[in-house]
C-alpha cells in the first residue's frame, strides 16, 4: 500500500506539477529510489500522460480567455453588476487556470466582494 501511495504521489508530481525525477526525488524525501521512478515512468508513459495533461490545460485556459473576452465585450457595451461580476469571475477562473493563487492565504471564509484593486481594474478596462 505504501508503494501504491507514492507510485500515485510520484505520479502526480510529474504529469500535473511538471516536476523532473530528480525533483520528485528530493520532494518524496529519498522514500523512492530514483531507479524506480524512472521504471515507474518508462512502464506506465508518463511523458505520454504529461503532454495529453498539457495539451487539455492549454485547451481549458485558451476556453476560458475567450469566454473572458466575451464578458469583457459584454460588459463595455451594457456595464451592468451582473456583466461586470460576469467578468470578474472569468478572470478568476483564468488565474486559477494559469496556476496563480488566488485564494485566501489564512483559510478564512471568502467575501463575495471584489478587492478595491479588482474594481479599478475592470473599471480602467470598461474606461469608466
């Protein structure tokens, strides 16, 4: 059972984190040997598995600009809340796409508000 928790942890950290053997070596703290990995790796085709990860996030992301972009249009020509929170949380979800964090840091329940910051930005953007 061990293996097969860091067989999926190893797995992990090399088709969805992008990390190299060596990293993954230094991160599971020696726990597997190098050897293994590379075994593991060449056996079950994770650098098949990595590319078809990528190339799916890529699709995503690319999705996600565009529906960004239509709120964007959206809400220049009829600045609405709704069209304005529209583009908020396309961007959101395009942060979080794009690996940025942007949760809260201490764990505590979100407001359902935007950031003064996040505010000045769509404003600039709609040139209001």
């Amino acid at each position: 059972m061990k293996n097969a928790a860091l067989y999926e942890e190893a797995k992990r950290l090399y088709v969805i984190e992008g990390f190299s053997i060596d990293a993954i070596v230094e991160l599971l703290k020696n726990k597997v040997a190098r050897k293994t990995l590379y075994n593991w790796k060449t056996a079950n085709n994770w650098d098949e598995q990595r590319k078809i990860y990528q190339q799916e996030n890529e699709d995503l992301q690319k999705e996600i600009r565009d529906i960004a972009r239509i709120a964007i249009k959206e809400a220049k020509a009829n600045p609405t809340p709704h069209n304005i929170y529209a583009v908020v949380k396309a961007l959101s979800a395009l942060k979080l796409m794009q690996g940025i964090d942007v949760s809260d840091d201490e764990g505590e329940e979100k407001v359902k508000a935007a950031s003064p910051e996040t505010i000045k930005f769509v404003e600039e953007l709609l040139g209001m």
